[in-house]
C-alpha cells in the first residue's frame, strides 16, 4: 500500500526537500487520497498547475482544461498550445513539427492513413491501408505537383524522363498540345512528291512516307503532338492531290468538250458530203 505524503515527514537538505520512502511515496495537493506520484485537485476557479522560470510561465494547466507549454500563454479550451517547436526522435528541432528516425513505423491517423519511409531509403509513403478507401487532394485554386521541375509517375516507379509517366490508360474530355504545325505544304517551294512514287514507297515499306510502321510505334510508342503534325501533314498533300487532280480533270472535261464540237462538226461535214453525193448521183 502507497504511502500518502501527508503521512510522511519530510527531508530537508541543501536547496532541496524530499520525502522518503521517494519509490512509494504519493503526493496529494487538493486531495487527501492521492492516486499517483502527484495528485492535483483544484477547485474550478483555480488552474492546477503552473511551473515558471525566473517568474516566467514555461507549463501552465489551465482550469479550462488546457495546457500551455513553452510561453505565458492563456491555453485553449480543453487544447494543448505549444510555443516553439516539437520534436519527434529529435532533440533539436528546427520546424514547428520534425519527426526523425522514421522507418516503416511513421505516422497513422485513424488507423487507416500513413506517412512513412519506405525501409531505409529516402523514399516516403502516403498510404491509405484500407481496401475500399480513397485519398483526396483538394485545393480551391490550382493544385501543383512538383513545381521544382521533376517528373511524375502514375502506376509506375520510373519516368523515363518524362514528365508524366502513366501505365494504363488515361480518359480526358479534352488534351491540348502545343507542337509544331504543317503548313509548311503549302508553300510554294514545297516539292509534293508524286503518286508514282508514293506508290512506290508503300509498295516497298508498307505504309506512307514519314509515317513511322506499326512496328516501330509498337516498341517505342507516338508521340501525340508530332502524330497530329505528321497526319495533317499528309491531309495538306492529299488536298493538294485532291487539286491537282480537279483541275485535271477540268482541263479533260474542256478537252471532251472540243472533241464533241469537232466529232460534230465532223459528222455534220459527213452528213453533207453524203447530199452531195446523191445530188451527183440523180444528175
């Protein structure tokens, strides 16, 4: 059974007082029945506590139920104000919160959201350990991710220098690229090969000039913005094709026409020839 200290005599020495026996020895301020190595029991108009160094409060609990460390500071209702920093695994903190020597331990909020380091690396996790939850990342004007020029990857641990890396598909209601353009077709200088050779290109490679073979995107993949170029690209020279091929065919249609007019003229004059003939005939 504990000893309650206002059973106890006490010990004085050198700027000190003590109670011995100090290992069962329980102090009670407020209270005849102490429960604990010191036992506060303050009326409600009184604060329990308060600790002060040189006449300045460094603890202060607060009859509200709050607790101040560190600065006369009034504490918050039934809060904990902290001035300066906390340190955890450190004594020497330089934030407001550190934690160091975290391992897979980390931090848990709720039993279920983690942030720890990935074994000894200097990778670290936010994880959600539940099966069927979610995390959300809100902000109520632009949301940045990684600002110092890094890359960033989705289901996949490695960006291959780009600066979004996904494995999987992606959905979109609308994705703008700035690339160049391929107007440069209808310049004047611009040398549109002809359909011969064109023919003779697809025959050889199976698939147009400049595009690259299925093969080719198969193992190395498209690049979005150089497709859409390289399509209109050869959009631009079909409608030149197109053109050409109009006016072709404009120029035969004139021809067809002449060659009416004189196929008229023709049998007109054969027609004519054919009286002639039966008028010497009857003669």
């Amino acid at each position: 059974m504990h000893n309650s200290v206002f059973a106890q005599s006490w010990t004085t020495g050198t700027n000190k007082i003590y109670s011995n026996p100090y290992s069962t020895t329980l102090i009670g301020i407020g209270t005849t029945a102490p429960n604990s190595r010191l036992h506060i029991n303050a009326s409600t108009d009184l604060d329990p506590f308060r600790a002060q160094v040189n006449g300045s409060t460094r603890f202060w609990v607060y009859k509200n139920g709050g607790v101040s460390i560190g600065n006369y500071t009034t504490p918050p209702e039934r809060g904990l104000y902290l001035y300066g920093n906390l340190g955890l695994g450190t004594n020497n903190p330089t934030y407001k919160i550190q934690l160091t020597g975290l391992n897979n331990d980390g931090i848990n909020l709720d039993s279920n959201l983690t942030l720890r380091r990935s074994g000894t690396s200097n990778n670290y996790v936010l994880e959600n350990t539940t099966s069927d939850g979610k995390i959300y990342i809100r902000s109520q004007t632009d949301l940045i991710l990684n600002d110092l020029g890094n890359n960033v990857c989705i289901g996949s641990t490695a960006s291959d220098g780009y600066k979004l890396s996904v494995n999987g598909n992606i959905r979109a209601k609308e994705v703008k690229v700035y690339t160049g353009w391929a107007d440069f077709v209808f310049n004047e200088d611009y040398k549109l090969p002809s359909l011969e050779k064109v023919e003779e290109y697809i025959k050889s490679h199976g698939h147009l000039p400049d595009v690259p073979s299925a093969e080719k995107v198969e193992k190395e993949g498209i690049n979005i913005g150089e497709s859409e170029s390289l399509l209109l690209q050869k959009i631009e020279e079909l409608t030149l094709y197109t053109i050409n091929q109009q006016k072709l065919i404009k120029s035969q249609a004139k021809e067809i026409e002449v060659l009416k007019e004189e196929q008229e003229d023709v049998k007109k004059l054969i027609e004519r020839i054919s009286d002639l003939e039966g008028l010497s005939r009857g003669n």
